[in-house]
C-alpha cells in the first residue's frame, strides 16, 4: 500500500451509468458490478486513488447500493478504515431536504458542508463505469503544473455504438486546453472520448456548485464546464493505456472476454500498481483429473472437473464433470451440472444450469439472472 498523501480527496459516482446495463444492475450499482474474475468495477477506480495517496474518498450512491456497502465494507481492503478521511459512503438522503439526484451537481449540493470543513486543497471526481490502472498521481501533478482550473481526462478511441447517446467528447487546441465540450457525440472514428474523471480546488468547486444550485443546474459537465469554456481554463489529459468502459451488456462481456490476453490483464493489474479487493477465504482453484481447460481466467474457489475453454470464472464456480462451457462469463458461485453445455452466456450470482441444459448465442450473449434455476 502507498504511503504517500495526495493533496487531494476523491468523489465517486457509482450509479452514474446504471441505465446502460439494466439487467446488471437490477440489485446493484454500476460500480459494484463484478469484472475481471474477483474484482468489482469501482475496485479499480478506488485502488487507483489509494496507490496514488488520496486517503480520503466518498462515494455518493443513489440506489441499489447494498451490495456496493456489503463489498467495500468499512474500507478495510483498500487501508481506508482510517480516524481522519477514510472511506465515507453517502446515501441520497442524507438530509430531510433532499432527493434523489440526477445530475452530479444534485449530488455535490447534499455534501457542500462536509467538503467546506476538508483541508485537502484539490477534489478528484470520477464515475466508475470504465477499468483502468489510471495513474491519479500523474493527473494530479500535470493539474498543478497545467494552472488549469480544470483537468479532465480523456481516451483517444471511437465512441462505443451503444455509448452514443450518452457520452462527452473534447476538443482541443495546440496546447491541449478544450475549447468545445460535446454531449453525446455521434461521429465515427477516433475521437476525445472523456473518461469522467476530473480534478479542481475544493473551494472553486464548492463556489460552482453552490452558483448552479441558486440557478437550478444538475448538470457538471453541460451545465457548469460546457458554459463556461471561456472563462474557465478546462485542460485535458491524456489516458494512453489500458481502459474497459462497460457501455452496454455485449461490451461487458466482450471487455472481460479481452481479458483472457496476457497483455491486457498486465496492463489493468499489475505489481506496481496492485488492485485490491474485498477477501473471500477460498481455497485455490482445483482441477480434477480428467478436466479439459484452455485459455481460462478462474478466481479462488473455483471447481473443474469438465471442458472449460475461453471462459472467465469468478469466485466459487464449479464446472461438474461432463459440463461443456465455453465462451462464458460465469459470477460467483454459479453451479453448471453434468451434461449442461453453455456457450456464449452471461450468468450472474447463484446461478445454477442443469444437468443436459444447453444454452448458447452466435452473436449477442444470454444473460441468465442472479440466483436463477434453468
């Protein structure tokens, strides 16, 4: 764990792009979606923060967030079980007067008096819909040296198909300051796709948020940064490695599909910058003897005792003798029985496939629900 202290909390926003996969999110966050065999989405937003030193973070829900309390826990994991800052989960009724919100500046409004009486200088705001080992520290140090009053980062890539509706992109002049901020971008071809993740002084954005309240604003990126790229100098920085971005249920299963590559997992989790999760007390993965296994990514806990190939398998999953999986994505303590054979399937948790069941797409993956029987 790094021992170092940014000058700068960080704010989460883990519902911020529930509506893009509905089936996922029936009974959780975006943010606690489960990816990569043992990890939730915002694990690796939040262990990013927390190796970069930024040991005070709130996450602000908006609904559907048990399961996102139940895995973060009281931070624990994450060295955020802390007297002073620490982990801070904020429900969307902390006040009598308050209401769900819509808009990140809804959310901000709740919070103003906590972020007043903080003392870290800059605030970090990040949705957590996208899986990358973003390097906080390097976007917080080009900030300072940047005088922005703004930095928000930004990926060179197309626009994701089912992201087309719901997206920001930027543009740029010679120095990379964004002279133009677009709301939901339809071009083909690369373009200054924004990742969501921000920084600015606490105090200014405190002063933003409390103007947009008295004009009945909701909206940080159109209402606030879009409005005012003349008066306010909104700098980008550049994200060149790594990034999933989970825009609808075909790119969630073919984001942790690319993670069977080698080079992608090296990239996402690595040593240096290590990604850490709640603890499950599993045993290794055991392989019984006569299994067939190729080009897998199993989590602790995992049984195998068919054909599994392509396949990504979280906690607890158990393949019965017999079993033909490929081409899945299988959540925790999913159950496939003898005989079953699955290809091209999204189970979510508990999901329990019967013995001589066969399931299977060409194209777009099915999605069995949690704790389904089939």
């Amino acid at each position: 764990m790094v021992n170092v202290n940014a000058n700068a909390l960080g704010i989460l926003f883990p519902n911020s792009y529930d509506n893009l996969v509905p089936e996922l999110v029936k009974n959780r966050t975006m943010a606690s979606v489960p990816f990569a065999s043992r990890y939730r989405m915002i694990d690796f937003t939040l262990s990013a923060m927390v190796n970069a030193g930024i040991d005070n973070v709130t996450i602000m829900t908006r609904q559907n967030y048990y399961s996102l309390m139940d895995h973060l826990g009281s931070g624990r994991e994450w060295d955020l079980a802390r007297k002073l800052g620490g982990l801070h989960i904020i429900p969307p009724y902390a006040r009598a007067q308050n209401k769900q919100y819509h808009g990140r500046v809804e959310a901000l409004s709740s919070i103003v008096g906590m972020l007043e009486r903080q003392k870290e200088k800059y605030v970090v705001m990040s949705d957590c819909h996208t899986a990358s080992n973003f390097d906080y520290a390097a976007f917080i140090e080009a900030h300072m040296q940047s005088g922005a009053d703004v930095t928000v980062a930004y990926q060179r890539c197309p626009i994701p198909e089912a992201a087309k509706g719901d997206n920001y992109t930027l543009t740029l002049d010679e120095n990379g300051r964004v002279t133009e901020l677009l709301t939901n971008d339809y071009r083909n071809g690369d373009q200054n796709l924004s990742m969501n993740i921000y920084i600015m002084e606490r105090e200014a954005l405190v002063a933003l948020v409390k103007d947009a309240i008295v004009r009945n604003l909701i909206y940080f990126e159109r209402d606030i940064l879009s409005r005012n790229l003349q008066l306010l100098h909104v700098q980008s920085y550049q994200h060149t490695g790594y990034c999933a971005r989970i825009s609808d249920m075909r790119s969630y299963f073919e984001e942790n599909m690319r993670l069977l590559n080698p080079k992608n997992v090296e990239q996402l989790i690595s040593d240096k910058h290590p990604v850490y999760t709640k603890i499950r007390d599993d045993a290794p993965v055991r392989y019984v003897e006569g299994c067939k296994v190729k080009n897998v990514m199993a989590a602790d806990g995992c049984l195998i005792e068919g054909e599994v190939e392509n396949c990504v398998l979280f906690r607890g999953v158990k393949i019965a003798a017999g079993a033909k999986v490929k081409n899945c994505v299988l959540m925790q303590d999913t159950v496939v029985e003898s005989g079953a054979e699955l290809d091209h399937v999204i189970t979510d948790k508990n999901v329990v496939i019967t013995s001589g069941k066969k399931l299977s797409s060409d194209s777009f993956p099915v999605y069995v629900g949690k704790s389904q029987k089939v």
